[in-house]
C-alpha cells in the first residue's frame, strides 16, 4: 500500500492534488489540512461577481463535500499546520504529530500590508479569502464611496464591480500605470480609459499615507500629497507574501517562496510544493525562478506532483495563463514576458478587442489579449510549440495565426 | 428538475437530477461526475469541462466566441456536439437529456 500523502492548505492547488491523485489511481490514504473554516472554494469570483452579490455562496465551492467522502480524502477544515519535521517525516497539527510519506505544501500567499493597516478602524480590508470577501460584500451595501489602495488585478477587478453597483471608487496606485508589473503600457492606458469611463476615479503616482476615521469606522483617507478623501471603506491591493513560514522553519531553502524542481519537489525529496507558496525555474521565462500567482499554476503544478508521488513523473512544463474579468472587459496573458524588448499590437484597440505581442528578438515570449480569445488561445499553442509568427504576421489582422500550428 | 444522463467516457452511467438555472458543469461536478474537472470554474477558460451534446438538443443557447475558440484546443477531439459545459445553463427542456464525456480533459 502506498503511503499517506498529506497535504498542508485546501486551495485551488491543494484541491487539484486530490482529485489529479485519485485519477491516477493513487491508492494511499490522503488527508488535507485547511487553516480556513470553509470547505475549498474559488477565488477568482471573490473580487469580481460575489462581492456585489451576483454570485452567490453556494456557487464557490471547489467541489461539494460528497467528493471528499467518495473519494476517500480526509479533510480537516480549522486544522492549520504549524511544524513540520522532515527528520521524522511528521508535521504537527494543534499538538499532535502525523505522520505522512509525502509532504505537499500548498499554503498559497497573504495579502501584504501598509504599516497603518494593523491599528486601523473597522471599514479596512484586505481580500484574500472567503471571510474577507463577506466582510467586504456587506460592507459594500451601505457603501458610498470606496478606496482601493493598489490598481492590480484584484483592486480593479474589485473597483469595477463596486462602480457598476453604484459606489463611487478611487483607486491610487504609486506607479504611473495600472498593472505595471504585469502588462505592456498600452494595455494599461486602455483599462485606465475603460475603468474611468464607467466612472471610476483613477489616480496614478498616487498613494494614502493614513487614515481618518470616527467611532472607530473608517471616514476617509489622507492622500500623501496632504489632500483629503471621504471613505467608508477602504480596500488594500497591494500584492501577495508566500506563505513559507512552514517550509523555512524545517529547514527547506526558500527565496520569494519555496524552491522547488521540475518536479515541484523541495530540496527535501518527499516534500513539495505547489501554487503560490512555491517559486520554480521557469522555461518561458528563460530558466529563471519566478513564483506565479495562478489558477493554471497552482492547477498544473498540482497535476505534476500527483504524477511523482503516484510513480509517473512527469516535469513541469505547462504554458502560463492567466485571466482578469474588469467589467465587461477580458484580459487574457499567455506566456511571461520578463524578457521581452518589443511589443506588437494586433486587432481593433479602439473597438476594444486587440492584443499585445511580446517579444525578444524574433522569439514570441508572451500574448496580452483584450476581449480576444482567439489571440489568447493561439497564443497558448504558439508558445507551447516555440512557434515565433514574424512580427509583421503578428501586426496584421488578416494573417490567420491558426495556420502556424 | 430535468433528468439529465452523462456518460463517462468508458461507458458509465450516471443519471441526475439537474437543478434548472445553474449551469451543466456546476450540476456535474454537485452529483460528482468525474469527467468533468473545471479548473477555471466556469470562467471559460481551461477548457476542462468539455463534452459532447446531441446536435438537435433542445433548450441549447447558441454559442459564444469565446466558447467555440475555446473549444478549437479541447484535450480530446472536438466534434460536432461538442460544448463547454460551464457554458450551457440548465433548463427544464433538457429533461431527458444525454451528455456524453471525453476521456482527456487536460
Ligand atoms: C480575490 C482573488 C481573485 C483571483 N482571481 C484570479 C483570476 O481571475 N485568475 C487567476 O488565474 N487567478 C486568480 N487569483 C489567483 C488564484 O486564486 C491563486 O493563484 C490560487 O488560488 C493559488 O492557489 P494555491 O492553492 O496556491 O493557494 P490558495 O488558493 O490561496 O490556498 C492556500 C490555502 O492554504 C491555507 N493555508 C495556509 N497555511 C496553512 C497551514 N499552515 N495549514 C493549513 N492550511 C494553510 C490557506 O488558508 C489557503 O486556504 C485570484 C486570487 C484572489 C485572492
Ligand atoms: S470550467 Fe473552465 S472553461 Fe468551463
């Protein structure tokens, strides 16, 4: 019989490890350690249809509970891990020590914080999980005005869905433009214009240096350029921290998340790590080790650790994809575009549907598409396949990029 | 309630009955019908939840872009009654209704 694999954090990759596990007819016992309350849910709808009550509670589970039973899976809901001994192949669980032959950490990441954030008055959120999305969905009814402090993924998708409730929104971001880190400049100027046509204020080179408050609620923020806003909420979206405090404190290396191998396997050789928490030497972005915050990632690489432990190693190679719901816009990523040095733009901007071709040389690197599945779907495959279109292929409407495949 | 019948690619059957309103896929990952895995859940965009309707199908929506160009890179083949399951939403005239699975989804 095939030993216990236990599995520290019921996320989108600790979920996906379960299921990839029992397809490949894994017939060890498997136990799953969730810090949450909850049974496993869905991020992506946290920031986008369920805060404004469009979905619903019983729309986010990952799966129901049923699934557990029948697929023998023993789920711990409020049972977070708190060490873990790679010696003795145990981790401890409020007190108690179980013990596993392999180890999966799949803690994800935690929002980070400003200074201010710990002493602040009721209104104040972060938006990680469940809890922080009920908070921030009831608060969002009697809300006027909001303040999303960070012009990321979550802070605009979040900004779009409260503005199209009706809350008046200002987002500061500290940086020129919005998702600067992560998509090409026009891309940015195109969602600034579509975010402040449905009425969202966005102020750029812009941050919050404190809070004013009352009876201990939230009134408003004070901007660093000594101006004043009202606020009765506040969110902040200012990016993620691995959670490698478990990992670290038994000894495995860890530099911006747990390192891993192709095989998403920790120096430690029956621990591993998945999903948010891990950073991994990456092929689309030249070997270099990036940790990435996605549901493709924490899917994949769960796939790929099931394969080890259930005997059939297979590396981790997957394209990255990634998506964003702004409104009613679709941003699409294939690929990492780290290396990039020139971009070509494909399709109608004006009309709202286009991407954005990112490349090194003649190499096709990366796909950012808006409102273009097609772009995003081809890309997918051209990348997979290091199929490069030339630039003037990319660049040209007409040229059916299908044809390269 | 619709009775809807899916077919797991080796042949199992496994008879539900559907909720109307919510969509094929969420209905068969609540009655845990392993052939359907849903990664994005329902955002349309893994491709995951893949399977195949009959062409003349009653109380089908007509299929978006997004969904066909999606469907233009599913794991297993695409065929004529192909659809993305997280893209139909369920009705009462899809009582009797049979969904047939593919063996690959990823
Ligand atoms: C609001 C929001 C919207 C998003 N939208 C998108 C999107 O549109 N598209 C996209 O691709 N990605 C999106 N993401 C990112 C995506 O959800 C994450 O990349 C993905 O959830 C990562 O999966 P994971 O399993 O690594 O981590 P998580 O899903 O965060 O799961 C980690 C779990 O581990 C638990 N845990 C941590 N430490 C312990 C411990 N010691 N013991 C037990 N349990 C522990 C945590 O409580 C948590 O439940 C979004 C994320 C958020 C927060
Ligand atoms: S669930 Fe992902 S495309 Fe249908």
């Amino acid at each position: 019989m095939p030993g216990p694999v236990l599995i520290v954090g019921g996320g989108q990759a600790g979920v996906q490890l379960c299921m990839a596990l029992r397809r490949e007819k894994y017939q060890g016992a498997i136990s799953l350690y969730c810090e949450e309350p909850e049974y496993p849910y869905h991020r992506p709808p946290l920031s986008k249809s369920y805060v404004t009550g469009a979905t619903d509670d019983d729309k986010l589970p990952m799966r129901p509970e049923s699934f557990y039973e029948k697929n023998a899976i023993d789920v711990y809901l409020n049972a977070p891990v708190t060490s873990v001994d790679i010696h003795r192949s145990e981790a401890s669980v409020g007190g108690t020590a179980v013990g596993y032959s392999s180890l999966v950490l799949a803690t994800g990441a935690r929002p980070r914080r400003l200074d201010w954030q710990n002493d602040a008055p009721a209104g104040v959120f972060s938006l990680r999980d469940l809890s922080d999305a009920r908070q921030i969905r009831a608060g969002l009814q009697n809300c006027k005005s909001l303040v999303v402090i960070g012009a990321g993924f979550i802070g605009l998708e979040l900004a779009a869905a409260a503005c199209a409730a009706g809350v008046q929104v200002t987002v500061f971001e500290m940086a020129d433009r919005v998702m600067g880190r992560a998509v090409a400049p026009t891309i940015s100027t195109f969602f600034e214009a579509t975010h402040r046509a449905a009425g969202v204020d966005i102020r750029l080179g812009a941050s919050v240096s404190g809070l004013e408050h009352s009876d201990g609620q939230v009134s408003g923020v004070q901007c660093a350029d000594g101006t004043t806003l009202a606020a009765d909420m506040v969110v902040v979206g200012i990016g993620v921290t691995p959670n490698v405090e478990l990992a670290e404190q038994a000894g495995i290396s860890c530099d911006n998340g747990i390192l891993v191998d192709e095989h998403c396997r920790t120096e430690a050789s029956s621990v591993f790590a998945c999903g948010d928490c891990a950073a991994h030497r990456n092929r689309f972005a030249g070997g270099r080790s990036v940790r990435l915050e996605s549901i493709q990632n924490a899917t994949d690489q769960a796939r790929t650790i099931a394969a080890s432990i259930a005997g059939e190693p297979k590396p981790y190679t997957a394209v990255p994809w990634f998506w964003s719901d702004q409104g009613s816009h679709k941003l699409q990523m294939a690929g990492l575009a780290f290396d990039a040095d020139s971009y070509i733009e494909r399709g109608d901007r004006e009309g709202g549907r286009f991407s954005i071709f990112h490349y090194r040389g003649d190499k096709l690197l990366a796909v950012d598409s808006v409102n273009e599945s097609r772009d995003h779907m081809v890309a997918r495959k051209l990348i997979e396949a290091a199929i490069s279109p030339g630039q003037d292929q990319a660049g040209d409407p007409g040229f059916d990029l299908k044809s390269l495949i | 309630m619709p009775k809807i019948t899916f077919v797991e690619a080796d042949g199992t059957e496994i008879v539900v009955e559907a909720r109307s309103g919510i969509s094929l896929m969420e209905n068969a990952i609540a009655n845990n019908v392993d052939g359907i895995e849903a990664e994005c859940g329902g955002s349309c965009m893994c491709a995951t939840c893949h399977c195949y309707l009959a062409d003349d199908q009653a109380g089908l929506s007509v299929m978006q872009d997004d969904e066909d160009e999606m469907l233009g890179f599913v794991a297993s083949e695409r065929k004529p009654g192909s659809r993305l399951s997280c893209q139909i939403t369920v009705t009462d005239d899809m009582d009797g209704m049979q969904v047939h699975l593919p063996a690959e989804q990823n």
